[in-house]
C-alpha cells in the first residue's frame, strides 16, 4: 500500500474505498479524455457526401475519361533495376497471388479506403494474401478532397489499413489524388486549397504512421489543379501514370519518378507497375 499525507499533515494508508473510487475516477477520465480526442476531429466522423460508386474508383480509374494516357500494351521491356509490381482494389475481387508472384511481381499495393465511410471488402484477402505469397505490400487511400478534410481522411486511412510497421515488408502509404469521379475536375478547390489539403493528409498520416506517404497522381491533373506545386517533393515519393514506353514529363519538384503505372491492362489483374531502383531499395524504402 501507499502512504499519502492529508492536508492536516497527517500520514495516513488509503482505505479499499477510497482505492475503488480512485480506480472508478481513473477510468472517468480515460473515457473523458478518448471523446475529447475524438472530438478534436469532428470530420473524421463520416463524409459530408459519402461515396456513391467506390468499388468503381480505384488508382488511376479516372485517366481515360479525361487524358490519353497511352497505350496499355506492350510494356516497356524489364530491366535490371527495376521491380515489377501490381495494384488492386475490390473490383479485382480475391485475387491469385501464386499467379503474380510466379509471373515476377513482387510488390502490391491494395486500395484500403476512400473519404471516411468506405473500406475495401476485399482487404484482407489482397493485403495479406500478397504478403503471405512473399511480396512486399502496402495501402493505398483513394481522396476525396471536398468530402472531407485531408486530416481527417489520413486519420481515416491510417486506422483502417493504412498503418505501417517496420517489418521489411510493408511500404508506406499512398494518397491516391487524381481527377473527380464524382463532379469538378478539381473537386470544386482551388490550387492552394487543395496543395492545403494535401499538406494536411501528409501531416496527419505522419503524424501517426511516422512515414512521409507515397503520392500517386497524374502529370496533367497536378497542373490543372495544383498549379504544378513542387513543394512536396523532397519528402513524398511520386507514382506515376502513364502507359506508353516511358512515364513521360513528371510534375513539378520531382526529378525522377518512385513508381511508374504502366498499364491498366496488364495480365491477371490489369493494373502494372514498375518501381525504379532495385528490390534491395524497394525495402529501404519499406524499411523507412
């Protein structure tokens, strides 16, 4: 037991009462504190909007409705620095892993979530079954900006599949932001609104990952609605879409391309990616 001093100067033993009360008072608190932190994000709550087709949004669904992207086939020939890879989300359904490992990707990333109402159905499946194959894997959050706020999203992402560990095999996050599938090309934003907004998912998924998230957009939509921003480059790496032979102009900041999506057309799953470097940094980079 520990002895107290009362006020009087008198040392005393707490009685199994007062212990009771302390321990219910305790708890008072905790729970007090948790709705104080939740309420410190009121818009993590749910989107203003949710989203009416998200098992139709996945990386770079929308480029073909608003850009020629290129043609999907034939990939560019593979070459020594380089690591194959795929993305998927729900609309590829349970997908067979053995089959893309034996084929010689060996990295997925797996659509987790979009706004702050919607959770792939398929998660599970895709995210551990690439790892249980022996790829490396990661998340990826499909944005929408006038939903929510980018903080709120990132928090939203970061609980419901987008954390990280330090496991040699999971890579960082990804922001997937690209043209509206619901309205306004820029979501109705201005550029320094949505650079604002992006700023605040970074920060917040950061924050609580302790990794610097991974953007995916295309070249042409970060122009027309960023402004062509380059202030994220130093410390996000940039995922590109474009499939033709090469990924072409990269946005401003960035002097080289992270992941490159290359076709959405590609054998088993349709989504093909490349990353840039060779396996021993793709797990530096899961590595952190």
């Amino acid at each position: 037991m520990v002895a107290f001093r009362y006020r009087s100067g008198r040392t005393g033993r707490r009685s199994p009462t007062a212990l009771r009360a302390l321990s219910v008072l305790s708890v008072l608190l905790s729970s007090l504190l948790t709705a104080l932190c939740l309420l410190a994000l009121p818009a993590a709550a749910q989107d203003a909007k949710p989203p009416a087709h998200p098992e139709r949004d996945w990386l770079g669904s929308t480029l073909r409705a608003h850009e020629d992207p290129g043609p999907g086939t034939p990939p560019p020939p593979r070459t020594a620095a380089s690591v194959e890879g795929v993305d998927v989300s729900s609309h590829n359904g349970n997908v067979p892993w053995a089959t893309l490992w034996k084929a010689g990707n060996r990295f997925a990333y797996v659509k987790a979530t979009e706004g702050t109402s919607y959770t792939n159905p398929y998660f599970a499946q895709q995210y551990n079954g690439s790892y249980a194959a022996g790829m490396i894997r990661g998340a990826y959050h499909f944005a929408l900006p006038d939903n929510s706020g980018g903080a709120a999203q990132a928090v939203y992402f970061a609980t419901h599949g987008g954390g990280w560990s330090k496991d040699g095999r999971t890579l960082p996050g990804v922001l997937d932001i690209e043209y509206n599938p619901y309205g306004p090309t820029c979501y109705g934003m201005s550029a320094s609104a949505l650079v604002g907004w992006i700023r605040d998912f970074f920060s917040a998924y950061k924050a609580r990952t302790g990794r610097d998230a991974v953007i995916y957009t295309s070249t042409n939509w970060w122009k027309q609605c960023t402004g062509n921003y380059g202030g994220f480059a130093s410390a996000h790496p940039l995922w590109v879409p474009r499939y033709g032979a090469s990924p072409g102009a990269l946005p401003s900041g960035w002097g080289y391309h992270t992941f490159w999506q290359y076709t959405d057309t590609g054998p088993t799953v349709g989504d093909h990616n490349r990353f840039n470097g060779a396996y021993s940094r793709l797990q530096a980079l899961a590595n952190g």
